[in-house]
C-alpha cells in the first residue's frame, strides 16, 4: 500500500513538474522576432536567463557567467539567451547596459512580460535550462558561485 501510493505521489510531483515552452515570440536587439519554443526545440542545451536592468543580482549573474561562458560552450555547447524583463519605464536602459557588458549571449527582450507570466516568473533572476524542449531545472535568486552549481546541472545534461 505504501509503495502503490509512493509511486502515486512521484507519478504526479513529474507531471506538475512538466511544463511546456510557451509558444511566445520576443525580440532580439535588432527588433528581429525570435521564437521561443524554437530556440528551445534543440538537442543543446539552451539556458534561459530572465533578467532586468534594474536587478543587480542578475546583472552579477550574467558577469560571473560571461567569465566562463566560453568554456562553458566548448565543452557541452550550451547556448545562453538572456531575457530582459524590463518593461516600457526601463527598457530603454537594456541596449546601454548590454553594449557595455562583455556578454557573448543572444539577449531577446520581454517587454510585455509575455512569457514572464506564461512561466509564471515572479523572481528574478529567473534561470531555466531546457532540452529538447523540455525544462530540465529551473532556479531563482543568485549568490556568487551559484554559476558552478548551474554549470554542474549543464554537465550532467549534456551526457543525456
């Protein structure tokens, strides 16, 4: 009895964990439309980044990440799109503060918050890493070193 309701338990804790890529199309810095369940349909590993100008958390996470970042993407070819969240107040602020980063990511903007409600997001910084179009792991809040921990998680779903 305890065994059949373990497995009841576990059954429905994977299908609440499923949650589908929303079908919801941003733009990136040059106002081209990308598509987000297409970006997430690939047998890489693509980590998505939700992320503000006004957030310095994730700003501090985008920096440690893009110290790595290169590596990273040598070793499991990870791809990191960082998505702004800013809405129409602050979004004139993201082209700025990319254009001064060293960030090598695809930065896509989310000014409706779109697919910040469709994730039903409400902290940032937001990270999901996606395969196949499945998310894999989904983590809120940074504190340095979190980027390790991130990575392991990469690792680990690559060999998959």
């Amino acid at each position: 009895m305890k065994r059949t309701f373990l497995l009841i338990l576990l059954f429905t804790i994977s299908l609440s964990y499923a949650q589908d890529i929303p079908n919801v199309i941003l733009k990136n810095l040059e106002n081209e439309s990308v598509s987000i369940q297409k970006l997430a349909n690939s047998n890489d590993i693509k980590i998505f980044s939700f992320w503000a100008t006004w957030c310095v958390p994730c700003i501090n996470e985008l920096d440690a990440i893009a110290d790595v970042y290169e590596e990273w993407q040598d070793e499991t070819n990870v791809e990191l799109i960082a998505i702004s969240t800013d809405d129409a107040r602050t979004k004139k602020r993201v082209i700025p503060l990319v254009n001064g980063k060293d960030w090598e990511y695809q930065i896509l903007i989310d000014d409706n918050q779109d697919l910040k409600r469709a994730l039903n997001i409400n902290v940032l910084p937001y990270i999901m890493v996606v395969k196949n179009g499945e998310i894999v792991h989904t983590r809120t809040g940074y504190t340095p070193g979190s980027e390790d921990e991130l990575y392991e998680v990469v690792k680990e779903n690559a060999k998959l």
